[in-house]
C-alpha cells in the first residue's frame, strides 16, 4: 500500500528528476514510513533549480517520489496559484492510498476536505500550532488576525475527523486540538537522535567568569522563534557588563533587518549570522562549542533544534510555548516577547556555574527519552494502525 504524506517544507528539484534537500526532511526521514508502507508519496513544494549545493541530501529515491506542488512563498503567492496547487493536490492521491497529512498546513487542508467528503479514512501528524504561529510579534502580515481566527479552528476540525493522530507534544497540542474518542492517539517527536547525537558526558562548571557563547537555531523567514527578542535581550545583558557572543543559525528574508538591529545596539561582532547550517555535525559543531542555547520562540510544537541541544549536554533557556514545557522545568523558562525577563534569565544562568552544569545534567538526561529506538516503536505502531484503518475501509467499497 502505498501512503500520501503532506509536508510544508520546501524542496528543490535538479533537470534529472531528483528532489533535494538542505535542512530536514532528507530521504532517511521518509524511509521510516517504508517499514510499514510500500511506497512514500510526498506531497510538497518543489522548485525547479539548474543545480544544488554540493551539501545538499537527496529526498526522492527508492520508494519515495514526490507530486511537485507549484512553488509559492506566502499567502498572496498562495491565493494566485491556487487553482493549480488545489488540482496537483488532490489528485495525488489514489482511491486506494493511505493518507497522513502533517498538520497545519494548507496543502494538507486541500486534501483533506476532498477526502472527508467521500469518507476516505486519514491521519494527522500535529506538528505546530497556528494559534501561537500567528501571535502578535511572530508573524508581520495585514491578515495575521483573521489567519489566528481561521487555522486554529481549520486544524482543530482536521483532528476531530481523523481516524488517528500522532502529535510531536505529550499533551499540549492535545489539549488544543484533540481527536475523537475512538481515534487512535500517540505522540513522537520528529527529531532523529542516534547514538552519534549525543555526548558522553555532561558539561563541567566554567571556573572564570570569560566571555559566554549564546547559541539559537531556527528560521529567519518570519519571526517565530523571537530572534529580535533575543538579540534585544543580549544588548541588556552586555550594557550590563556581561560579555556575550550570540550565535544564530538559520536563515529568512528578516535577516537584514537583524543585522541592522544588532549593529544598532552596538553589539558590533558579538552577533554572528552563520545562516543555514546542514543538520547533523555541522549544527552539533556549533552546539559544542556554545555555553547555553535559547529558543525564545512565540510558538512551538515540540523544537528539534532544542532536544539536539540538550543531547549535547547543553544548558537551555526556552519560552513557556507549545511543547518546551514538556522540556525544561520553570525556571528554565520565560513568557514569550519579553526582552527584560530574557535578559534576566540570561544572567541568572550564566553567572551561576554551578546551575549551568546541573542544568547540562539534566537536559542531557531528558534527551534520552526522545532517541531514535524509542520514538521508531511508537510511529510503527501508528503506521499500522492508519495502514489497518484504509485496508478496512477500501473492503467497504468494493
């Protein structure tokens, strides 16, 4: 049988056919689903390109292929080539596929009021939550309201009418957007740890008060992940007396604009935009070498980029969104978009060498339990059961 997976990723497609990709979602990613199914049908954005970067990672091969979405960046890109994305969508889908859709997503939404309507059996995999998405301070939009008035309830709809879900949270995307009571329900974070992603040992304290490496990964195509807090929170804490250098990774159409801002609260070289970074040695890299990871973020599912951190033994300070509860204990955490509670969780950490090495003890601890044997048992099991679930429902129509 073969299975349709929705994904809002963005992938590049070469002259020869192949489908690559930078960051996530390479072609081990979608191996995991062939433990169960025949063949992975992804459906996605492509965007033809002459070539890729030698660092690249293929995302097509053996029992994987893609149905090329038409490639758009944002809603009025969106609304113009609507037409096409609605028709490539729903006839990626066979009348006897399985269907996951990944979720929220507006691919995933096309699809699944097509399939609603004849009664053919899907699941969720519940990866964000659009409420936080569309905060005040994340998203710089004319339609933000209506966007955090529509997908919420649109996501919360897709849930109740799916015949299982599985969320990257314990319980805090479940709260807000639940299943029915006979849907099958479990929960495995995206994340793919192996033995390679962790340390052996957790961090010492730092015995002289020097300069201290701030570290955060995430996109910079909006502002979710509350870089412009973060560099805000950096140039109190420096003002302050504090010396910290800043490290973000990732990158976005709002780069320049945080370049700008950093150079203007003269921290000069203390920020470094590295961009994007392929995942794996290259992220863990920098991860070493940094003193504490922050994800100030306005919303989260459950942050890959942190559970890689805290693997690395790293001390971590996040926002009180999504899933990073789930994570760190309170005082690990502060509200969202609060530039002096930053800063002074920033400095009530690092000059407290003692509460950085527990905090590494710890982060490293909680890590364990997302490592790849462990979440591998519960996909199966979820693959399975939507496998069952179609095979049951195709014998009711012959």
């Amino acid at each position: 049988m073969k299975v349709v997976i929705t994904i809002e990723h963005r992938f590049d497609r070469t002259p020869d056919g192949k489908v690559w990709t930078y960051t996530t979602c390479p072609y081990s990613f979608w191996k995991r689903y062939l433990e169960v199914f025949d063949h992975v049908r992804v459906v996605a954005r492509v965007r033809d390109v002459p070539s890729v970067p030698s660092d690249f990672r293929r995302a097509d091969g053996e029992g994987v292929s893609f149905a090329a979405i038409p490639y758009y960046v944002g809603p009025w890109q969106y609304l113009q080539r609507s037409h096409q994305i609605k028709f490539v969508a729903q006839n990626a889908v066979g009348a006897e596929d399985a269907v996951i859709l990944r979720v929220g997503s507006p691919i995933a939404a096309l699809i699944q009021s097509l399939l609603y309507k004849i009664g053919h059996p899907y699941a969720v995999e519940v990866v964000a939550d659009p409420y936080d998405a569309f905060a005040p301070g994340s998203v710089r939009h004319p339609l933000r309201s209506f966007f955090r008035w529509l997908a919420p309830r649109q996501l919360r709809g897709q849930c109740a009418k799916a015949c299982a879900a599985a969320y990257v949270t314990k319980y805090a995307l479940q709260r807000r957007y639940p299943v029915a009571k006979e849907a099958f329900s479990t929960h495995y974070s995206s994340v793919e740890l192996l033995d390679t992603a962790f340390v052996s040992s957790t961090r010492s304290p730092k015995q002289e008060m020097g300069r201290f490496s701030l570290i955060s990964v995430g996109t910079l195509a909006q502002l979710y992940k509350a870089p412009d807090v973060l560099i805000k929170a950096v140039a109190a804490c420096v003002r302050e007396g504090l010396d910290l250098q800043l490290i973000l990774i990732g990158d976005g159409k709002h780069r320049p604009e945080l370049e700008t801002l950093a150079k203007n609260l003269e921290l000069g070289k203390r920020v470094n935009f590295l961009g994007q970074l392929p995942t794996g040695n290259a992220v863990r890299t920098q991860l070493d070498q940094a003193d504490l990871f922050i994800l100030a973020s306005y919303q989260e599912g459950l942050p890959r980029a942190m559970i890689e951190a805290m693997a690395r033994g790293l001390p971590c300070i996040g926002s009180t969104v999504g899933g990073i509860p789930e994570l760190l204990p309170p005082e690990d955490m502060v509200s969202p978009g609060d530039v002096v509670a930053l800063a002074n969780k920033i400095r009530e950490v690092v000059t407290n060498p003692e509460r950085m090495a527990r905090m590494s003890t710890r982060n490293l601890e909680t890590a364990k339990d997302y490592r790849e044997q462990i979440l591998q048992e519960r996909r199966i099991a979820f693959y399975r059961y939507v496998r069952k679930r179609t095979e049951e429902w195709l014998k009711t129509q012959k």
